[in-house]
C-alpha cells in the first residue's frame, strides 16, 4: 500500500445504502463479496472480486475513480485510474462501513452455496 493519504476526488457524501445499490437494483438474487464506496459521490458498489464490479462500472461511468473499502474496520481507499492504495484518507459521512450484522459475501439469503467458486480472481 502506498503512504500517501488520498484527498482528491473527494467529497463527504452519505452512503447510498448499506449494500451494493447495482446488486439490488438489478436483480433480487444479486449478491456481493464485498464492498466499496465511492469517495465523490457516495454510491456503494460491489468488489471487483463480486459477480457484478459494480464499484469499477460505477468509476467508469461517472468518472469517480475513487473508492473506500466500505468493511468494518477497514479505511482503505483505492484509485481505479491509478492503481494505487492509500491506507488512510479524509473522513467521509457516517456510516464508515456497512452494517456489521450483514454477512460478507452478502446479503446472506442471497448468497449461493457454490459462491466461492463464482468470485472473479
């Protein structure tokens, strides 16, 4: 991971919600691996790892490059234009992560039995 702290695209928006707004949108047996939000505007998309990439389609569409892991306990944020890692950067509107209650891949009743095996690599 790179030292430097990530501070442009940036704005402070809420979360769009506490999973990936794609998955849910398009389909209701859509799932992810894990989740990230997008620091400019706050929409929350699924892991380039997740079925669907939702984060990557969502910085390529709006250009938005850059992403914070939206896990507990995690801060990271990531540039998809760069391919760099930041380990820290400025602060954005609560929530900081999706709920800790929600299972990762989630949400668990939509999650298949074979998901590991799906996961892109």
């Amino acid at each position: 991971m790179s030292t430097p702290e990530v501070t442009d695209p940036i704005d402070p928006a809420a979360p769009s919600g506490p999973g990936c707004a794609d998955c849910d949108a398009t389909s209701p047996q859509g799932w992810w691996f894990h989740l990230r939000r997008c620091a400019a505007c706050g929409h929350v998309g699924c892991c380039d790892s997740s079925l669907g990439q939702h984060a990557r389609a969502h910085a390529t569409a709006t250009g938005h490059p850059v992403v914070r892991s939206y896990e507990p306990g995690e801060g990271w944020f990531y540039d998809f234009t760069t391919d760099v890692t930041y380990r820290s950067g400025p602060d954005l509107a609560p929530p900081q992560h999706r709920p800790r209650e929600q299972s990762a891949p989630g949400p668990a009743e939509r999650v298949p039995a074979d998901w590991r095996s799906r996961l892109h690599r």
